[in-house]
C-alpha cells in the first residue's frame, strides 16, 4: 500500500535560497534535498509538492526524476505557467490546488474565511515563518527539516482548544 506525503518549497538549483538555507552551494542544497526524500519516500509512495520546484526556470527538473514516487505538483509563485509541459515530463499530476480528504493542499495559506469545508490547509510559501493557527500547517523545507512528511499526520487530528472560562 502507498504512503502520501507533502512538502513545499524545494527552490532546486537556486544558488542564493542554498546559501540563506545554510548550504555552501545549490550542489549540496539539491542532493540533501533528495537524499532526505528519498530517505522516506519509495517508488509507490505518493508525494504532494506544494509550490515552487525551482525559482522562475524548468532546467532543474531533471532532478525530480532522482525522487522516489509519484509527484503530484501544486504550482506556486514562482513556478512558471510556460514551464508545465516540460514539468509533465518529470511528475505525474500538476494543480492549482488539491482537496485530499479533510485537507486543502496549497502553496500559499488560504484565507481564513475559505477553511470552512476543510479542518485544515497544508501548505508552503512562508517558509521558516509558520502561522500561529493549528488549522495552517507549513510544509516548507525549512519547517520540516527538508524530509516529506506523512500527510496522516494531519488528518482528523484533534486539536487541544484552549477554554476561555465560560
């Protein structure tokens, strides 16, 4: 049986993202980059990609093809609406956004007032910055130590809600 998992912001092959995220280079920014997925992800495992595979250019898709899974991308800011053909080359499925269960799978968080149908909205965009509300969870790489994460994690989950006496 497949597993799902999520991430957002993989920023593949972006020299000054590798440097600000600690690496010496965009060499070794990508190739932790896969052997942190490929650490937890096999080849029938499926894998939500949230947003932004690269900054603004296709030529680092190649790279998706040394991950484990079946892709499926939701594009983000700085995916290019140009670039999908070739993108379809290396994944399986590319979104605008996905409803998975009691989820809603985007790259940047969606407004408050649209989580109404959903107990949460997965996403990346903000990076290290993570909202403060246990209905957004961050996906970015910086927020889940460059590994994707199982998207049971945050199905149905119960959260602690806070009393505020009356």
């Amino acid at each position: 049986m497949s597993r799902v998992f999520v991430i957002s912001d993989l920023h593949l092959s972006h020299k000054n993202m590798a440097i600000k995220r600690g690496f010496k280079d965009e060499l070794e920014h990508d190739n932790f980059i896969i052997e942190k997925w490929n650490s937890v992800v096999t080849k029938r495992d499926i894998v939500y990609v949230l947003g932004d595979i690269s900054m603004e250019k296709s030529s680092p898709y190649y790279l998706l093809d040394k991950m484990n899974g079946i892709k499926k991308v939701i594009l983000g800011n700085h995916d290019m609406p140009q670039h999908i053909p070739t993108l379809l080359k290396h994944v399986n499925q590319v979104a605008g956004m996905f409803k998975y269960k009691n989820l809603i799978l985007t790259h940047c968080p969606i407004h408050e007032s649209e989580l109404g149908r959903f107990s949460k909205n997965v996403h990346g965009h903000v990076h290290e910055n993570t909202l403060d509300d246990y209905r957004y969870v961050n996906v970015s790489c910086e927020a889940v130590n460059y590994t994707p994460v199982l998207i049971s994690e945050f199905l149905n989950k119960k959260e602690k809600v806070e009393s505020n006496g009356n």
